[in-house]
C-alpha cells in the first residue's frame, strides 16, 4: 500500500507540473486572433510583430516564422493553442483519478493502522485483491471474511459501530443502518464510518459526543486534540456512482470539534 500510495503521489506531483505547462494555452490564441486581425500589415519575412492586445490595450509581441504567411503563422498559434487546450481537459481527468487513487490508499492504509487481527487484515487484502492491487492467486476455495466493524456501548446505552475498512463501512452505512440512525466520519480525512443506532432520530448530547470520538480515533487525526467531525442521519448519505466502497456525498451535515480520547467506552466486541 505505501509502495502504490507514494507511486501514486508522484504521479500527482508531474501531473500538476505537466498541467502548469498548459497555463500558456490562451496566449497562442490570442496570437492567433491578433494575427487574423492586423495580419495585413505583415510585408513578409517577420521575426515578430508588435501590436495592441485589444483584451488588455497592452502592446505586445507575437513571435513569427519568417517562412509563413500571417495567416499560416495565425493558424501555427492557433494549433498550438488547441494541442495545450487537449491536454490541459485529458490532464484535469487523469488529475481527478490519480487524487481518488490517493484517497483510496489513503483510507486502506488507515483501515491498516487499526487492525488489530488476521481476520481484519485478510478483508484489507480481498479489497486490495478486488481494486486490483494485489494478483489473486487461483484456488477453488472461497475467501471467508470473518473480521466484524468495532462494537461500542455508548454511557446512556447507545450501540455505536465503527467499520474497520472500506468493505464494512460500504456494508454498516448502506445496509446495516436504518434512515434515522446517525452516521459519524472525520471531516476531509480517511477515516472509519461510525454508525449509531437510534430508534427515532433522537439521542443525548452524550451520544453525539462520544461518537464524534469514535469518528475522530479511528481517522487519521487519531491523537489529535481536536477534530471536526461531519454527522448526519444516515439516510442524508447517498453512495458516489462509480466509486470505490466507502466513499460517499452528503450536503446539510451538522459538525462537531473534539477530541480522540476513547477510554471511557465500553468496547463490545469486533
């Protein structure tokens, strides 16, 4: 995970670089719209030709091909301007995959940190398996995943769940909870979804509150005094379409600050 999380940030780093290169784009089509516009005082032969840029009335200089007509040398411009222009919308793609890709190893190298058993890091690897990061080996046998989310008592009785990876926070958010429980994740951060249980929608100041602990402990702000937590009732989060398990939008989220101190929780079972 580590060796495919620092590809992948390397990959981002010459991706933003190869995206500054095309920040010039606009000024070969501007040269080329200037060209067409007072070409005719062109005699032939130019290295350049100096003219008023009627988007900003600043003078400037076009660079020519003293080989080329002004109208070859507009339409040079222009070609360069639309080579820039497709690669800047392939680059943005490729940028918005490669950030998902960091995401994701991101979040498998936190579900990592708070492993605590084999189980839970045989789940990790069927994941990995499945994204296509790990070559599965053939065998006739089924991979069985035992490993289970984290199961807390909150101090007025409230049954709180944290997911362990992304498999079980794709299984607590979207098919374990009802609508009106309350769903719990740190804000910006890969972290576990914290799912707690509630009849009506209705809990204690409390129960928020040591959620938000939960939420903020088993992220990657872990030890930190203070963590925004976004909460919402479950049925406010809806799945990305096309996304890996796990991620998902939310609008209208309530939040909280506080700290991942955990040790006054009943920890159930995992």
């Amino acid at each position: 995970v580590q060796t495919a999380l620092e590809r992948s940030c390397k990959k981002y780093d010459l991706q933003l670089k190869q995206l500054k290169d095309t920040e010039k784009r606009e000024k070969y089509r501007i040269y080329g719209e200037l060209l067409n516009t007072y070409g005719y005082e062109l005699k032939g032969g130019e290295k350049s030709f100096k003219c008023i840029n009627y988007y900003d009335n600043k003078e400037i200089t076009i660079p020519l091909d003293p080989q080329l007509t002004a109208r070859e040398n507009a339409q040079k411009h222009f070609d360069k301007y639309n080579k820039l222009k497709r690669t800047y919308e392939a680059l943005s793609e490729f940028i918005k995959e490669t950030q998902d890709d960091i995401l994701y190893l991101e979040s498998v190298n936190n579900a990592l940190d708070i492993a605590l058993s084999e189980d839970d890091l045989a789940q990790i690897k069927e994941e990995l398996t499945q994204s296509g990061y790990i070559r599965r080996k053939f065998t006739k046998r089924k991979v069985k995943l035992k490993s289970q989310p984290f199961h807390y008592l909150s101090s007025d009785g409230y049954h709180i769940y944290v997911g362990k990876n992304n498999f079980q926070n794709e299984e607590l958010t979207f098919h374990f909870a009802n609508g009106g429980d309350w769903w719990f994740h740190a804000k910006g951060t890969p972290g576990s979804h914290v799912i707690v249980k509630s009849q009506d929608g209705e809990m204690p100041d409390r129960v928020f509150e040591e959620a938000g602990k939960l939420a903020a402990y088993y992220s990657k702000n872990r030890g930190n005094d203070k963590v925004e937590i976004d909460y919402i009732e479950k049925k406010h989060v809806k799945k990305v379409n096309g996304a890996r398990p796990g991620f998902v939008i939310y609008h209208t989220n309530y939040s909280l600050v506080i700290d991942s101190d955990i040790s006054g929780l009943t920890l159930l079972e995992s």
